[in-house]
C-alpha cells in the first residue's frame, strides 16, 4: 500500500496555515505507514520490513521532535522515547541481517585479507531468536492503540492551545535549529583525530532529523536552498549508514563470538569487519571535509 504523501497535504493548506491544524497531515501518514509495516512483520519478517518499520518511529520521532516548542515537555520526551523504543525493538532483527549480509559478502570479495567461512547456522538461529523477541515487544506494546492514542491526543493538544503559529515561520524556525545543531556536529566530527565513532553517529543523527524536517515541511519552506541540502543530506545518509551497519555489526559480533564452531573463526570474521569499519570510516571522514 502506498501511502498518501503528507507534503501534498500540507501544499493543499495553502499559505495561510498554522503549525498547529498542519500536525495531524503530517502525522497521520506515519503513523498508517508504522502500523502496515508493523502488520507485514508479523506475516514475513524481511529485512526490508524490518528497516522501513524503524525509519517511519524515526520519522515519528523527528516530527515530535519539531513540535516540542509547542507541546507538554514531560510528555513530548515520553512519546518520543516512546518511538525509540518501538524502533529498537525492530532495529535488533535488522542488526542482525545487516551482519549476516556483511558476512555473507565476504565470501564474494576478492583480495581479501583472511576470508570469512561460511556463516555459521547458529548465527542464523540467533537471528531468528531476536525476531521472536522483536514480535513479540512489538505485540505487547499494543502499537496500533499507542500510535493512535498518541495522534489523538497530541492532536487535541495542539488544537486547543491558546496561541496560534504560522506554518511557513515555524518550520522556517525548526529546521534552522536542526541544521544548526547538525554543523555543530559535524564541525566536532571532522576535528577528531583518531576514531570518534560516537561523533560520527551525532552527525548521522542529526543529518536524519534535518532531511525528515525538510521533507515534512517541503511545501512550507519555499526555498530552493533546502532542495540542494536534501540532495546534499540523502548522499551524506548513504555513507554514514552504511559506516553505522558496520559498527553496529562489530558490536553485535562481539557479544556472540561464542557462536562461531572455533576461536579463529570467529577471529577471521571480527577482523573482516574492522577492515570494513575502518574504510567506511575514512569514507565518511572525506565528507565531512568536504561539506
């Protein structure tokens, strides 16, 4: 199913319209997009169903995070951990896939140093485990009714408070703070001089939460400079994505090098991924310097 494209609503507003009344047509897309791949999971638990799950609570939790000036502090924080908790819960299983691929690309890479055998069947038993798990969380938490209540809820909030903000100012205002935050960062990650992964995942962070914004409130922005750092971020995304894949795989082997059938196994997988970690490392910290 193809959801409906939120900035279409918001173009359908027209230049008069609040932050407030534009909340819902924003939301309302995500949070059907959350519950169908929520629904998928259950039927076919693919890596693809897996991913876009997580990426539609982190659109969730980005435009919560747009609309904290004008939403209860206590319970914006709460709905927003809310959604990195329900993103977690899915985001274990994908971990998962994203070091089985890694692994299984090793076995195609010529010239490597010390070739990854093939992937063992327990690593394969471990990902199914952690997909019980993930049902499971998913199930328990009630998604559908959470994801409602919260639409409804902060819906009413935002209609029935007092004052009222132009759409186009206010957007203006939170993707200024969002790209503010993001230069501050990636100025941080690129004067590091030796491996601050941590800084890294900052800048990827940040970079998602001003490429959800701009694309929240596209028609709002008017301005043909946040196309060209769309452009800019989307290729930034690739890169640190894909460093983010590999550091989390690195950790993820870490913890279970006790399901490997011997020590040097698991010593040649761990080395693999590394050697990986390290390239894309050196990948991303070229981009940044050239921003």
């Amino acid at each position: 199913m193809k959801d409906d494209d939120p900035t279409h609503d918001i173009a359908a507003l027209g230049d008069g319209a609040q932050a407030e009344s534009t909340f819902a047509a924003l939301a309302a897309p995500l949070v059907d997009e959350a519950l169908a791949h929520n629904a998928s999971i259950h039927a076919d638990a693919s890596p693809e169903s897996l991913h876009q799950l997580r990426v539609a609570l982190r659109r969730l939790r980005s435009l919560w995070w747009a609309y904290r000036p004008l939403l209860d502090k206590a319970e914006n924080t709460r709905q927003r951990a809310l959604y990195r908790f329900l993103a977690d819960a899915a985001g274990r299983t994908r971990d998962w896939d994203i070091l089985l691929e890694l692994l299984a690309s090793a076995n195609d890479e010529t010239g490597a140093s010390g070739m990854v055998r093939d992937v063992p069947a327990s690593l394969h038993e471990a990902r199914e485990r952690a997909l019980a798990t993930s049902r499971e969380t998913l199930i328990n938490a009630d998604i559908r009714n959470v994801l409602h209540d919260a639409l409804a809820n902060t819906s009413k909030e935002l209609n029935t408070a007092p004052e009222r903000h132009a759409l186009q100012k206010f957007a203006a205002k939170r993707v200024r703070v969002a790209e503010k935050s993001l230069r501050k960062r990636m100025r941080k990650a690129s004067r590091a001089k030796h491996a601050d992964y941590d800084s890294l995942h900052d800048v990827r962070k940040s970079g998602k939460r001003v490429r959800y914004l701009i694309e929240f409130f596209g028609p709002a922005l008017d301005d043909a400079a946040h196309a060209r750092t769309l452009k800019r971020l989307k290729n930034m995304q690739q890169c640190f994505g894909e460093l983010n894949d590999v550091i989390a795989s690195v950790a993820l082997l870490r913890e279970n090098l006790n399901l490997f059938a011997s020590e040097e196994d698991a010593r040649e997988a761990l080395a693999f991924l590394k050697g990986r970690r390290k390239q894309r490392q050196r990948e991303a910290v070229r981009l940044l310097k050239k921003a």
